[in-house]
C-alpha cells in the first residue's frame, strides 16, 4: 500500500543524493522509499548500542515528541484536491 507524503524541498533533494549513493554502491536502482528505510536502519543499529534501560526511556521521550508534533501539525493539514 503506498501513502502519500509531504516533504521539504531540501529533505527531498537529501533523499534523492542518498538513494544515488545507495544506487552506487549496490548497482541496482533505489527508490526514495529504500533510502528511508536505509535511514531508519542505520538509526536502529546506532540505537542498538544503548542500554536497555536508557533505550526505553529515550524511546518513549521520542514518541512523545512526534505525537506532539503531529498532532500540532496534523490539525493544520490540508488534503490536496484532486482533479476528478
């Protein structure tokens, strides 16, 4: 299932240089999705190296402040019309 989502121009131009290097490397073509998760990867392994005790509570800080950031921003959101 594909979801549509709003970047800015500089975070685009970011993930197309990233899938480039990603390309480079494997030979094989990359999507922005695949440079996103590539991202989300490296985030993890960098994460992995924590505690338990301070991964946890770092998580939950983390997921608060998206909540909080999307549910400011998510109320300001407009859907795009669509030309039907």
């Amino acid at each position: 299932m594909t979801k549509l989502i709003r970047v800015q121009d500089e975070t685009y131009k970011s993930l197309q240089k990233l899938a480039g290097r990603i390309q480079a490397k494997s030979g094989k073509k990359c999507s922005l999705d695949k440079a996103i998760q590539n991202l989300l990867a490296e985030k993890g392994q960098k994460q992995g190296a924590r505690t338990p005790k301070t991964a946890k509570a770092g998580e939950a800080e983390e997921f608060a402040d998206s909540m909080k950031w999307f549910s400011l921003h998510h109320k300001s959101f407009q859907a795009e019309k669509t030309g039907k």
